[in-house]
C-alpha cells in the first residue's frame, strides 16, 4: 500500500479496521475455554510494505499520517516504488530525507533486528539501506543466457533481480530468507500484546485498581457479571414495559375497531329496518290495491249479471203483448166477417 496521492485523510481506516479484525480474531480463540491455538489459522497481519512515490522530495503528510495510525498496528517496511524514475544520487538523498522525516514526526518503522550474532551484521548493514527501493515488471528479457525480470528503456535494461539496479533482492532475502520469524514475533508481542491489553482493559479486566493494589481476577469477574447482570435486568424490565406498552396499545387498538364494528352494524341494522319497513309498506299498498281492484271487478260482474237479467224479462214481456196483440187482431178480423 502506499503512494500518497491515492490515499485520502481517511483512506487509512479500512487498513486499521481490517488488522484489527484479525487481532481480534485471533484474541476470540485465546480466550475459548478450549483453545487450539497450534491449530489455529494465523490471519495477523505481519508485514505492511508501505510503498512511497518516488517524487525526490520528501514524504506526502497524507503518507506521514497513514504509517502514524499504522505503526502501532503492524510492522512497517518502507520501499521506495518504481525507483527507476529518479537518479542514483537523488534516491540517496530521498532515503535520507525519508528517514529524517520518520524520526521527526515520530513514525516507528520496523528495523532488523541486531541482538542476534548470527544476523546481525547483514541486518545492521540492510538498516542502513532502509527504505528499500525498488522496481517491478511483468515482463520477460533475455539477459545473456537467461530469462529475467526487466524493464527496456532507450537508454538500457534494468533488471529487477539485480542489486546494482535496485534493492528488490535485498528485501526478498530480509522478509523471507532471515527475519520472516521476527516478523511474527514482534506482531505478536508486541502489536497484537498492545491490542490484547486495550480490548481487556475495556472489557473491565487491569492488572492494578485506581490505588494501584493489584486486581483480583476473582473480583474483577464478579464486578463484571454483576454489572452484566445489572444490565441484563435493565433491559429485561425495559423489554417488558415495551411489551405492556404494545399490548395496551394494541388493546386499544382492539377496542376501537369493536367500536367501529359496532357502530357500522348498528348503521346496518337500520338500514335494513328502514328498507324492510317500506318493503312492508309497499306490499301493504299492494295488497290493498289488489283487494279494490276485486271489490270493483266483483261490483261489475254483478251488475253486467243484474242488467242481463231485467233485458231478458223486457223482451219476454214484450213478446206476449205482441202475441196477444196479434191474436186480438185476428179477433177482430173473423169478428168482421160473421158466421160462416
């Protein structure tokens, strides 16, 4: 990581909060009540290789911050990146000021160990060449005989695995080859002790009191169940008015909906009453109609029967004075004629 023209004021955030998450990864396994730490995969972070852009001058303050915030992390190698851009005696003077720089604002960089006869005098020597720079390629040139790493300029070949060219091989043989275990040792007591210690302080758990008597963990375990279970009833007894409170309101919420029922049958039964009644009303009209309607039909057929009746008796009258009539004249006929 690195190159300060990439990163923002916050861009170090993401870093910290990912080796932290593996310290306490890590930290959830020392404290199982079975642990099998030789078991264990190791996800801390043991090296950080800060890259810095080769600008000749000095370090970016957005450089500055990030190593601050990350050195208390994790073990910080500098390296100078695509040193092929600047010229031999400005990356000699860069390293200086870059160092300088360091020193003065504090920054605590990883150095190779020196206590250990075996390695001390290379890892004195390689201090010295901090920050590493170096170069890279993806690419492939015939070398003589052999293939290597490289990049082709105009002006010649630099070659990535060549010390006189860069210090690539410097940090491949200091990383892997001599202080890979020192690596691991001083991120584990010395970062991951920092980050163990801060999370049980804030877990309740200090080796001495305000009075500086020493702690018994006995006690600090019984003041922390009680403050748990302090808190635990404190949450069950807000849980609980929560839950009554839901129920009243939910009751209410009942009740007024039963209200409402109510209220939307009555309205019903109402209405229904009123329609049954002019229903009633109107078969009640009905029927009276019905009834006149026979009376009237009834009057008439009686009536058509009586006028039937008084024709019939007229005509008959009628009949006999004419018969009696004719029988008078014919009377009266022979009367005129004498005895035959």
């Amino acid at each position: 990581m690195g190159q300060g023209e990439v990163l923002t004021a916050t861009g170090y955030k993401p870093i910290v909060e990912f080796i932290d998450a593996q310290f306490e990864a890590y930290l959830q396994e020392e404290l199982k009540i079975r642990r099998v730490l030789h078991t264990y995969h190791d996800s801390r972070i043991h090296a950080c290789l800060y890259f810095i852009a080769p600008t000749g001058h000095s370090l970016k303050s957005l450089d500055l911050v990030t190593m601050k915030k990350l050195d208390s992390k994790v073990n910080i190698i500098p390296i100078i990146a695509k040193s092929d851009a600047i010229s031999k005696s400005e990356l000699t003077k860069f390293k200086i000021k870059i160092t300088s720089e360091l020193v003065s604002n504090g920054v605590q960089i990883y150095q190779f160990p020196t206590d250990d006869e075996s390695v001390a005098e290379i890892n004195g020597t390689m201090n010295a060449h901090l920050p590493f720079a170096v170069i890279g390629s993806t690419e492939e040139l015939k070398i003589g005989n052999k293939m290597m790493k490289a990049r082709q300029y105009p002006w010649g070949t630099v070659q990535v695995e060549n010390e006189a060219h860069c210090d690539f091989v410097k940090l491949r043989e200091m990383l892997i080859r001599i202080n890979m275990e020192d690596l691991r040792e001083q991120t584990h007591s010395r970062h991951y002790e920092l980050y163990r210690r801060c999370k049980l302080e804030e877990m309740g758990f200090k080796d001495t009191d305000p009075d500086s008597k020493p702690f018994s963990l006995q006690e600090t375990y019984e003041a922390k169940r009680n403050e748990f279970l302090g808190e635990l009833q404190k949450k069950e007894e807000e849980m609980r008015q929560m839950f009554v409170q839901r129920v009243k309101e939910k009751e209410a919420e009942l009740k007024e909906a039963e209200k409402e029922l109510h209220e939307k049958f009555d309205r019903l039964k109402k209405l229904h009453q009123d329609e049954k009644k002019k229903l009633e009303d109107k078969k009640k009209s009905l029927d009276d109609e019905v009834n006149a309607f026979k009376q009237r039909k009834t009057a008439a057929e009686l009536l058509q029967s009586q006028g039937s009746q008084a024709g019939g008796a007229q005509t008959l009258k009628r009949d006999k004075e004419k018969k009696k009539a004719v029988i008078e004249a014919s009377c009266g006929l022979i009367g005129s004629f004498g005895p035959l």
